[in-house]
C-alpha cells in the first residue's frame, strides 16, 4: 500500500485532529502517503483533497474541530455517486480510505468497501457517545467537561439569586452527555430521551430540596428529550414550584474547544491502529473502545446494532445523588 486517504464526516468533535495527526504520523514511518478529503464525503466526490504530511499535522494535537474540515453529504446516499468516487480515488493513486464520524459516515464507507472494493477503516467521531461497539468516542469527554464548567459557573449565580437553571445540552437520541454531566456536576434532576423520568418527579424532589433551604437547582436536559428540551421542561417546573428560572441552551459550544487528554489519547491510539489494520490488508473495521483497550471492531455489526441504551446505573446514581 502506497497512498491512503483521511476524511471527517458529520459533526465536529474535539479530537480529531488528534486522530488525523496519529494516522498520518503512522502512515509516514511504514512508507505510506496520506491525502486528506476536504470537508467530508463532499471533498470524496469533488476528488478535492489535500497532501498530508508530518509537517502539515503538527501543532494540531490540541486543536479542536478538523483542520480538513467535515461537512453532510446527501449526494453520497447514490450509488453512481460513490462508484465515481471510488473511481476517482483510484485514479489518484489512494488505495484504502480512514473515515472519522458516526454511525451514517460508517455506512457510506461500508458501502464504498461492497460495492465498490475500497479498503476502509473507522473512527468513532462524535461528542454523542452513541456508536456502537465502542465505550467511548472521540469527543464525548471533551463535551462533558465543557458542559461541566459551565454548570458550575452557573451554580455560582444560582447560589447567589435562587434562580433554577435548565441547561440543555446536545445529544438527540443518546443521553449521554447529559447524564454524565449531570453526576459530575451535582444536578438537582437530568431528563434524557431513552429514560424519560416524569416531571413530576423532578419536581417532588427539587421540592423537597427546597424545603431543606437549598437555593441552587441545576436541572441538565438532552435537546433530543421527548418533553420538548430544556424550553419545554423549564415552564413546567417552574410554574409548579413558583420559582424564577433560566435556560441555558449550551449547544454547540460542546463541540469545541481544546481536546482533554483523554480525547487525545483516544484519537491518537485509534488513528494508529486504524492504519496498522489496513497497511496489514484488513478492511471493514472500526477502532474502539473496549474494557479500556482499542480494539477492532467489524463495521458490519457497528452499523447494525442501534447504540448502548442509557446507563441505568449511572441514571439511578443521578437521581440518588440528587438534592
């Protein structure tokens, strides 16, 4: 193998670069180029690509986003798409792709592998943490600890004013964000979209707080919550305990910002493995995360198996600790 080529697809998450950075400084040392697709499968199909070196991915590690940038691609969904893609890549001379994004960007490269014989290799890239065959994701540590901050800079005003706050955080179908976030912050109640808790039940307990003589509430609500986010859950509560209130809708500020170690030393080892497995003639396999060790894990069953529902423990500690 001679040439392989690096793209991120999907959401930005903190990490990355960290990823391409491993990946290209692996590929170097066994004699192997690397190009970069520029924003995603859209930079694939404009055979729009950048030559990536050890020079071009240093000082990068700590940067978050994605210096090749990362876009949605709904033209790749076609099939004569892809095969003129496929073409492309091998009219200049790159024989194997890394694709870094969720569970959608692992089914556009599991396509290019059957039906046009590609050989591919994936990262698991998302703060959502909802991959799965992986314990963690590139990005998802990053994003907690992004919301972590901000929770404890609002508890500061809440202590001072009694004001509750509903801070909304990312996570459309998985709660992971959100209940992490809220263990480590000392949230007065979560709400996520596979557990849903009744509202009446934040609210008994936030009431029984109160008559303790707590002022701080800090309510951590996924965006992807059936009851409608943080903007749907505030009023209710609010109203029911005649409370001041505020949302605090934290979006997509989760998404930057400089990558924590853990996030890095995912990305890096993740990357490296992915093209130790394809430099070894291996093709159709993700690289995570699996009882603390990275491991290959067969892309096939990654796309086919809906993500780990919510951690019932963890969600039981959430509401234990609650108060």
């Amino acid at each position: 193998m001679k040439r392989i080529g690096i793209l991120t697809s999907g959401g930005d998450a903190p990490g990355m670069n960290a990823a391409i950075r491993a990946a290209v400084r692996t590929a170097t040392r066994k004699g192997i180029a690397v190009v970069g697709y520029l924003d995603g499968y859209s930079g694939l199909v404009r055979g729009a690509f950048v030559e990536l070196d050890d020079r071009s991915v240093g000082n990068i590690i700590q940067r978050g986003g994605t210096i090749i940038g990362t876009s949605r691609c709904p033209e790749f969904l076609d099939p004569e798409v892809r095969a003129r893609a496929a073409n492309q890549m091998r009219a200049d001379g790159v024989e194997a792709l890394i694709v870094i994004g969720g569970d959608g960007s692992f089914r556009g490269a599991l396509a290019l592998q059957d039906e046009c014989g590609v050989a591919v290799a994936g990262l698991p890239g998302t703060i959502d943490n909802d991959v799965w065959g992986t314990e963690e994701t590139i990005g998802f540590d990053t994003a907690v600890n992004t919301a972590l901050l901000a929770i404890d800079q609002l508890r500061d005003t809440g202590e001072s004013t009694g004001m509750m706050f509903f801070v909304e955080v990312m996570g459309r179908t998985s709660g992971a964000i959100a209940l992490h976030t809220a263990v480590a912050g000392g949230a007065a109640g979560v709400v996520v979209p596979e557990a849903q808790e009744e509202i009446g039940q934040v609210i008994d307990r936030i009431r029984e707080t109160m008559a303790k003589g707590k002022r701080s509430h800090i309510i951590v609500v996924a965006e992807g919550d059936e009851a409608g986010g943080a903007f749907g859950v505030a009023p209710v509560v609010g109203k029911a305990l005649d409370r001041p209130y505020r949302v605090v809708v934290l979006g997509h500020t989760q998404r930057g910002g400089r990558p924590t170690m853990r996030d890095r030393l995912v990305a890096s080892e993740g990357g490296a493995l992915a093209v130790d497995g394809l430099a070894a003639g291996r093709s159709g396999f993700m690289i995570g995360r699996q009882g603390g060790r990275s491991v290959e894990v067969p892309l096939r069953e990654v796309v086919a198996n809906v993500h780990p529902p919510v951690n019932a423990d963890l969600l039981r500690l959430a509401q234990q600790l609650s108060g």
